[in-house]
C-alpha cells in the first residue's frame, strides 16, 4: 500500500470555531505529545503536512493549533501508532524547499 497523504486547510479551519476557549499557549503545552509522537514512523501512514512561511497570522497559528488538538482528540492512538504523523514545515528554510516544490506550495 503506497503512503498517503493529507493536507488539510480549510476543513480544519472549520474544527477551528469550537477551540475558541482555549488560549495559543495551552493548545500548544497541551498537544505537544502529537508533535513529538508524529516522529514515529510506519510503513503505511497518513502525513498531515502543515506549510506554513517566515511569518503567520493569528489564523495561520490557530490552524496548526486546532489541526493539534483535533488529532489529539481524535487520531491519539493512530498517532501513537505511526498510522497518522503531523509534520509542520516551514516554507521559507531551505532545507523544505523541495517538498514546498512537490506540492506547489507558495
């Protein structure tokens, strides 16, 4: 089975207006153990990719942020598993610039 990937952008966007509660700070502290989990790899998996550049607005910080904590509410044990890995990369360093390429992100 080939490696699937998933870019999510507006769909999480959405997910969004529920976290309104909830401050950058402690969505971040909070959901730190999906970043840190996604390191683990499986041969089959689904990447949530999350292109960001140098500079973001509140809206482009809050999609990461809600993109967290819906994985972690509701993929945690895909996570766990390497089923599912979140990775975030930042377009404007060098070393992403190929797979900014791969995806025509600009």
């Amino acid at each position: 089975m080939k490696k699937m990937v998933c870019l999510l952008s507006v769909c999480l966007a959405l997910a969004a207006c529920g976290m309104q509660g909830r401050s950058e700070k402690e969505i971040q502290t909070s959901d730190k153990a999906v970043v840190e989990n996604s390191e683990v790899t499986a041969k089959d998996h689904v990447e949530v990719l999350y292109f960001h550049g140098k500079q973001r607005c509140a809206t482009c910080i809050a999609i990461e942020n809600n993109t967290l904590a819906v994985m972690k509410e509701n993929l945690s044990e895909q996570v766990k598993k390497g089923e599912v890995v979140f990775k975030v990369i930042d377009i404007s360093k060098k070393e992403n610039e190929k797979i900014a390429e791969k995806y025509e992100v600009t």
